[in-house]
C-alpha cells in the first residue's frame, strides 16, 4: 500500500517526496495501461504558436514490452515492441517499419528519442529512473496546491532547469499516478509547451495479459526505418523552412 500524499508540502524535501512517491509508485507497477491526451506547440517563423492535439492510449508490461496508439489531425500511429522488435505503423498511409531492438523498456525510450527522434508520449514517466531524470538540474521546486484534473484530485508541483520548465499533477490516494505533465521550453524562441494528459489510469504489480503481438494491416506496405519520416506527426506546411 503506498502510502497516501500530503495535502501540504512545506519544503523542497516534501515535494521532492511528492515526486519519489509517485516515480517509485509508477516503477513498480508490471502492467500499465492509460488513455492520454497530447499538446504539441509549435512556433512558426512568424512567432505564431500553434498547438497539434493528439489522443491516444498507452499498455505497458515491464520490463520490455509496449503498446502505444495515436491519433491527431495529421497521423494515426501505433508503435508495438516485444523486446525484440519494434514496430511502427501508419495507419493513416498503411505503411510500417520493423526495427530489431534486443531490451528493454528503458532502452526502447532512449532509442526512440536518440536515435529516431520520436519520443514515446510520457516516456520520462516511465523509466524506472524517471525521479533522477525529473530532478536532474531542478531549481526553483514549488508546492502549488491541490488541483483537479479530469475530476482526480492531485497534488500540483513545478520546478525548472536550464533547459526547462517543468510541472506535475500527481493523483492523491493510494495510487499515485501522473494526471498531466508539462515542459515548458525555455531555449527555443516562443517558449512552445508539451503536455501529456492522463486517465483512465489501471496498473498492477503483477504481469497483464495484454497482447504485444503486431500483424499488419490487410495491405500495408512496408518501408525502411529510415523513411519514417513519411508517418509523422508534423505535416510538410507547418515544418520549419530554412
């Protein structure tokens, strides 16, 4: 049972165990699964900021599969990894890509973010280091109050680092979760924000049952990892133009 978060926190020690307990919480839980949603800006030359509205839905079973669906205005992706092969689909084009990739969950992040320059929705949540990746360099850390999002209570904390503005909403109770997660940048002009949005939250410390199969669609045609390009989100008018 863990144990349930204050409704104050009067120091940085108090809120960095806000924090603890809720990457400690998500860290032990084998089988995950949530529904999200993602607010994704964009600043164009001009200094319009523009925000691209996904959903989506998320089943994890540590230490090395997933399951991750999105849908927005300009893609609708699934991503599936067994432990051994990552797969992408592109619903909206049924195109897919299969990538073999020997590990585990954390190692799935830090590729796709790395290497492939698509980084899992929430994945700073879900590393088993996620409380060291959170507090890396964090300065400024406030205690903002309670808040309600999607009708969940949660506890609202926020903390910068040089690169970064960051804020969390995290359940109260005895199941801990994220509600929503925001970064705030603080190099690239603008300030665009990322936001992912949580509920529906289920979680056990015991394996699930869900399916990390993939089969492709009737008809979709595979293409080398490195055109994955032609699935993503950001559509060819709103990309930067040098």
């Amino acid at each position: 049972m863990w144990t349930a978060l204050p409704a104050h926190a009067d120091d940085t020690a108090d809120i960095k165990a806000l924090v603890k307990t809720m990457t400690d919480y998500v860290a032990s839980q084998k089988s995950i699964s949530f529904d999200m949603e993602t607010d994704l800006e964009i600043v164009t030359t001009s200094g319009q900021r523009l925000s691209l509205e996904s959903s989506g839905a998320m089943d994890v079973s540590r230490p090395d599969k997933v399951r991750a669906e999105r849908k927005g205005g300009f893609a609708d992706v699934e991503a599936v990894y067994d432990g051994k092969t990552l797969s992408l689909l592109g619903r909206n084009l049924n195109l897919y890509a299969q990538i073999p990739l020997a590990g585990d969950l954390d190692h799935l992040i830090d590729e796709l973010r790395d290497k492939y320059g698509r980084p899992l929705p929430a994945a700073d949540l879900l590393k088993s280091d996620s409380y060291e990746q959170i507090m890396s360099g964090a300065t400024d850390i406030a205690y903002l109050g309670p808040g309600v999002i999607l009708g969940q209570m949660c506890e609202h904390v926020a903390m910068r680092n040089d690169d970064v503005d960051l804020q969390l909403w995290i359940a109260q109770g005895d199941k801990p979760y994220p509600c929503r997660y925001t970064i705030t940048s603080r190099t690239i002009p603008g300030q665009p924000q990322y936001s992912v949005e949580i509920w529906n939250w289920k979680s056990s410390a015991e394996p699930g049952s869900a399916d990390f199969t993939f089969t492709p669609p009737a008809g979709a045609q595979a293409i080398e990892p490195a055109k994955l390009d032609n699935i993503d989100e950001l559509p060819s008018h709103l990309t930067p133009k040098n």
